[in-house]
C-alpha cells in the first residue's frame, strides 16, 4: 500500500502561471483535505472533500479551486499562481473510525 | 471558527529531562485533540490523540491530558531523547457529523530541540 502520495514533489512556477497538485490514496477513506503549511503558522486548511463528489472551503481558500475526481484521487489548481502561494502543500485522508488523518509527502512549490 | 493556541514555540531539553507543550482551544465542540510530529521535510505523523470522553492517556514515554472545562491541552514527553527533537503540533476538531467533516486546525507548532 502506497499510502496518500503527492505529485509533484517539488516545483518553481512564475507569478501568473498555472498549475495541478496531484494527490491520490489507496486507504479507500472517504475524506480528503489541502492544507498549506508556511514557517511559524502550523497547518491551514484550503479544501476539503468529506466524500466524492463534494467540496468545501477551509480557512484560506482564495486563489485555489480543487477537484475530487473520484474516491481515490483529491487535486489542488493554483489558476494564477502569487508569490504568496509560495509553501509547503500536505494532501491528508481522514479514517472515519479512529479520526486520525494521514498525510503525503508535500509538495514544496515555490513562486516566483 | 476554532483557534487553537500552542506554546512555547521553541523548546529546548537536555536529554532525560521531560517536556510539555501546552494548547488551548476555543470551540467548546470539538471532541477530538491530536498531536503530530514533524521531521525535517518530511510529513506530520500522528503521535498520540485523545477524545473529549477521557482525561489522560499515556503511549510509553508520551501522554496527553485534557481539560475540558478550561478548554487546553497538553503533551508530555518523559526521558526525552535526541531523536524526539522535531517539531510537535497541535490539534483541534469535532469528530464526524454536522458539517465538520473532522476539519483540523492545528496550532503554530514547538520546535523540540533534545540536546545530548
């Protein structure tokens, strides 16, 4: 089992620019979140999926549009990246029995 | 919305010693607390939670305790280690149900620093 995994694992994008962070599980969970983490701020939440088919916002969804494709596969569109954008992104899946949340890897994206 | 408040935000042992890292919330709601640790470039990992229904729960070298009524929470380490020097968050939510969804919302983070 591969777990949540994140691609790309890292990318440098100009300000204007527009790109796709990927995440996919195989934990067949049914809750997918986007969170950004940026030095001395913890984690903050940009979308969530409780199940296919749906989406919400979290605390800090402008600039962002996201995608549940199906169960399995959760993404994150930056339409005209910022220099703001410029962190670390976590994919995480939430287990409905023991609440825990599992994260990916991160992609660190940079904008310039 | 929640806010979750943690402290210190750098923390710094010598090894054998204990350390706490404290956190309050402010939505009476939320039921479920979680601690994660965080290596550097890697993920956060989930080390320890408790729910609403308890008061204390231990995992060998590490517990959580809760308080309710004055709404915070707090980690303990015993025997602290080198390898236990990462960064530790914080976090709040209220479990399935309603609209929550178990959103999280961690606080700012401690840097643990174990020095041998």
């Amino acid at each position: 089992n591969a777990g949540v995994t994140q691609t790309p694992k890292f990318q440098v994008l100009k300000t204007g620019q527009s790109m796709t962070l990927q995440c996919a599980q195989d934990m067949n969970h049914n809750s997918m979140y986007w969170y950004r983490q940026d030095p001395g701020m913890g984690l903050r939440l940009i979308y969530y999926s409780a199940s296919e088919g749906t989406t919400d916002k979290g605390e800090v969804p402008n600039g962002y549009n996201v995608s549940r494709l199906n169960k399995r596969e959760f993404s994150l569109r930056l339409e005209s990246a910022a220099p703001s954008q410029t962190s670390v992104y976590f994919c995480a899946t939430r287990d409905s029995h023991s609440y825990e949340q599992y994260f990916g890897p991160g992609t660190r994206l940079t904008v310039t | 919305g929640e806010n979750v408040e943690q402290h210190p935000s750098t923390l710094s042992v010598q090894e054998g010693d204990s350390a706490v890292i404290k956190c309050t919330y402010s939505d009476s709601a939320s039921n479920y607390f979680p601690w994660y640790k965080q290596e550097l470039g890697k993920r956060p990992q989930l080390i320890i939670d408790i729910r609403s229904n308890v008061g204390e729960k231990k995992d060998q070298r590490i517990a959580v305790t809760l308080n309710k009524t004055a709404k915070h929470f707090s980690l303990h380490i015993t025997e602290t280690q080198p390898e236990d020097s990462a960064v530790y968050f914080c976090a709040a939510s209220t479990s399935a149900g309603g609209t929550s969804y178990g959103k999280l919302t961690f606080g700012q983070g401690t840097i643990l620093t174990v020095h041998p």
